[in-house]
C-alpha cells in the first residue's frame, strides 16, 4: 500500500510540475504549426532550416516543418506575406526587400519582416573539374556556369559579380544539387555558390570527382569589396574541402532568421531563447551553426527585431539599438 501511495505522489508531483511549465508559457496566438522556408537542396538552408524545425517541433510542442523554397529572395516575401512563419535570409536580398527593391516584388518594401537571432556568414565560392583548368573567377569568362536558383543568393549576386568584373559568363539557374549533377555530367564548365561552410554539394563533388574549389583572386576580390559594400572580407579556410588545402579569398554575407511582425511576441521569444542557449545542439544540425551565438547578434545593421526577440535579448544583456527595435 505504502509503494501505491508513493507512486500517486511522484505521478501527482511531475504532472504538476508539467502542468505548471506550461500555464508559465504563454502561447496565446500561437499557430498550429509552423513553416520555415530554406532553399534548395544539397545547401546548407536547406539542413539547417529542416534541423530548425525538428528541434522547435521537440522542444516546443508545435508541429514545424522546412519547405524548399528558391532561397532569401524567396523566403522574405514569403514571410512578408504571411505565407511561411520563418524565413532564412541573406542580409543583402533583405535589405533589398525592405527598401522595396526585391527582384520578386519589385515596388513593394518589405516592412513588416522583423529579424529573429543570427544564423551564419555565407561565402561565396565556386567548383569546377580540375581538368577544366579553371582555377579563378576571371576563368569563367565564355563558361557554363550555373549560379544556384533564381532568388536565391548565389544566383542574385554571382551575376552582379561577374557584371562588375567584366566577365561574360554564360549564367544558368538551377538547385545545389542538381548543380552537382550537371557539372559531373559535363553539361556545365563550373558551379558557383553561396552558403555556409562545408557547402554539401561541394563536399560531395570531392569525394566522388576530381574536382577543384576556387574564388577570387588579389585583385578580382579587391575590386568586388570595393564595388559591393553589402559584403565583408571572407577568408575561407584550408581544409575545407579535401581538395582545398589552401585558403582562399572571399567575401560573405551574414543570415538571419526572420518573422513577420504579427508573430506572437511569446513564440518569437521561446524560439529565439531556444536556439540561442543550446548551440550544441544546433551544431548537431550544422556545423556552420557555431555562428549562431549572442556576439552575432551585432551583425545586424538595418533590420528591427522583434519584440518577442528584443526581449529575450534584454534579459541577456544584448544591447539593441534603439532604431532595431
């Protein structure tokens, strides 16, 4: 009898605990369930935001899923929208967006998008077989060169870039990893792209091909830091790949996760909290997730957050500006 009683009580004791952790959340408002939109396939968007919304389903309770999508450029309106509750975004295509520039809604400022927490940078960088003897950008010129998807922000930017260098390439649009394919297949001379490091595809390519990685150099980066102010030195380092032992010169972009500004404050605090104080679980998602960490929360210079974040932020003594809340 004692043992019966003493089970009731620890039953009694966790079901309260239980109970009282979830009246402590409030979650008035919140959805039934949440999509986030990535990118395409073989791309670091697409495993981070799929990774995303396995823990939130795990760790909130709230059925999430990721939605390839053709990128940032996509992924924004999609928010602004109020068709995806989540969008991974470039800060180059955001900021287009939100002043109304957006190749995919031109005309229309994307002002109700708020920014969540820091994800990653994304360099550039681009792959090619090695018997193709291209080893540089400037190489592409009269190449096949597949840029990622449409909207995405390897095949917004990379044209911009060979624009600006003076390289005629021969631009197609197409997913990471059918991207692969083709450049196995011949059917492409190089593959550039834009994404956290390892790049998927990339890796692959050097495991099943001999294949060499490449970017800028001396003075094709020099010019394009000088003609891009949305974009930052990037060294990407040797090692990478098996076929990269050297580092190579770069430039990057910063990612954020996004929300529309409707999104309840207490969901957009839950899920800001929850990936910023488990980063090692957010590693097992990705690696390019060591970035995704309170010090990164700076690298955000135009996009207000949203309440639910700036209060999550507040309690950890992050200092927000003014003008981004």
């Amino acid at each position: 009898m004692n043992n019966i009683v003493k089970t009731l009580v620890a039953f009694a004791t966790v079901l309260a605990l239980f109970t009282g952790s979830a009246m402590a959340q409030d979650r008035t408002g919140w959805p039934r369930d949440l999509t986030i939109g990535t990118a395409s396939q073989g791309g670091v968007y697409f495993v981070y935001g799929n990774g995303l919304a396995s823990f939130i389903g795990e760790s909130l309770g709230l059925r999430s899923s990721g939605e390839v999508t053709g990128g940032p450029v996509q992924n924004v309106t999609l928010v602004q929208m109020k068709e995806h509750g989540i969008g991974l975004v470039t800060m180059g295509p955001m900021y287009e967006a939100w002043t109304g520039k957006s190749e995919l809604a031109p005309g229309l400022p994307h002002t109700d998008v708020r920014a969540l927490f820091p994800m990653y940078e994304t360099p550039f960088q681009c792959v090619a077989m090695r018997a193709s003897g291209i080893s540089s950008v400037g190489d592409l010129a009269g190449r096949r060169v597949s840029v990622g998807p449409a909207g995405g922000t390897s095949g917004t930017y990379f044209p911009r870039f060979f624009d600006g260098l003076g390289i005629n390439a021969r631009v197609s649009n197409s997913g990471a990893a059918d991207a692969a394919s083709q450049l196995k297949d011949g059917l492409i001379d190089a593959f550039c792209f834009a994404a956290g490091l390892p790049i998927g595809a990339f890796s692959q390519l050097a495991a099943e091909a001999n294949v060499v990685t490449f970017a800028f150099n001396d003075a094709e980066h020099a010019k394009i830091l000088e003609l891009f102010p949305e974009v930052s030195n990037f060294t990407i380092p040797g090692g990478t790949y098996t076929v990269q032992p050297e580092d190579q010169n770069s430039i990057a972009m910063w990612n954020f996760a996004v929300a529309h500004k409707d999104m309840p404050a207490s969901l957009a605090y839950e899920i800001t909290k929850l990936v910023m104080e488990n980063n090692a679980r957010m590693l097992q998602i990705h690696s390019a997730a060591r970035a995704t960490v309170l010090e990164n929360v700076k690298n955000n210079s135009f996009l207000p957050f949203h309440p639910g974040a700036v209060r999550y932020y507040d309690e950890k003594g992050v200092e927000i500006p003014a003008s981004l809340k």
